[in-house]
C-alpha cells in the first residue's frame, strides 16, 4: 500500500467548536482511512503554515483521493494538502527507469 502525508488547517469557525467541545479527531480520521481498507499512521497538531499533519497508509490513489475530498467537502478545513509518499525502493525503481529518458531542455 501507499502511503501519504497530508497538511491541513482548521477554519477559525472550527477552532471555535473544538475549543467549546475538544475532541480528539484522531478516531475520526483513522475511520474515514478504514472505510477504503487504508490505515492511520499518525496525526499531530503543529504550530506553523499547518494546523496538523496525518501520515496515512491506503490501497492507492484513487482510495486516498476519495478520503481527502470527503474531508476537505465537510467545510472544517481552510486548506488540506496531500503528498504521496516514495518508499526508498520504488525511488531506487524510478532512478532506474529515469536512466532510459531522453530528456531534452526546453529550446535547446
């Protein structure tokens, strides 16, 4: 399986209701990672440009896809970002498969 990390930010609206009810999201998060047969490897909270990190495992893409725009449609997220994530082997795999490129910069 694949695995990715997402950043994100809470609206002001909803650093409001958690303040007036806290509640540890993690439970939430690794339910919606679940529902498309992926796993919860982690969530934090940070100061910074993001309000929190989530580091998923899930199927593929598409599984993953689905998960981020169900949770960015909720309306609580000012921002969410996704970054898939290269195991040291399929980078070892790409590094190999790039020698057989040809590239060619532009105009020359």
């Amino acid at each position: 399986m694949a695995m990715y990390l997402t950043r994100f930010s809470y609206t002001p609206e909803t650093w409001a209701r958690m303040i007036e009810n806290p509640e540890d999201r993690r439970e939430a998060a690794r339910s919606y990672i679940e529902s498309v047969g992926g796993k919860l490897h982690g969530f934090w909270y940070a100061f910074g440009e993001y309000d929190g990190w989530n580091l998923w495992e899930a199927p593929d893409n598409v599984s993953m896809a689905a998960v981020a725009l169900a949770i960015g449609a909720g309306g609580a997220l000012s921002s969410v970002e996704t970054t898939v994530l290269l195991d040291v082997e399929d980078t070892i795999r790409a590094l190999e498969k790039a020698k057989s490129i040809r590239y060619r910069p532009p105009a020359a």
